[in-house]
C-alpha cells in the first residue's frame, strides 16, 4: 500500500473534523475520526517496521506475525478507504 492511500485518508479526515460542529453529535463524529486516525498510524507505523525487517530476521516467527499486522492493518486501511469512494 502506497503513502498516497494514507495522505488521501488523513486528508478526508481532516475534512471530516472539520465539518464535525455541523454534526447532531459532534463529540461522536470527533471519536470516529479518531479512531480512524490510530487505525492509519498503526498500519503505517507496523508497515514501516516490517520494511526495516533485514537478514535472518525475515524467517522468524516475530517478523511473520509483524507481517500479518501489517495486513490485517492494510485491510482496515483499504476499507476505511471505501467510505471515500466518491471523492
């Protein structure tokens, strides 16, 4: 997954955040969003640690479930995205 996907979803974000005083329950929309934001920066952080993975460190048990964080993530990443699709 490319950085373009994070900075198009953290910019949809800010847009939400900024519009949440407009909202029935904006204390609700702001949580949300929030939410959203820890799910982007875990993937982003996890994707980033698997990258730095070199050398034998590929073909431990450690790295394999760092990898399937990293796409667990990417799919809530993915789907978060989906909400956007107009845009």
């Amino acid at each position: 997954m490319t950085g373009d996907l994070i900075a198009f979803l953290n910019a949809r974000l800010d847009e939400d955040e900024d519009g949440a005083p407009q909202q029935p329950d904006p204390a609700r929309v702001l949580r949300e969003i929030a939410a959203k934001r820890r799910i982007v920066d875990d993937y982003r952080v996890t994707a980033a640690a698997v990258r730095d993975v070199t050398g034998t460190d590929l073909d431990t048990p450690g790295y394999h479930s760092m990898r399937g964080g990293r796409d667990a993530l990417g799919s809530c990443v993915r789907l978060l995205a989906t909400v956007y699709s107009d845009r």
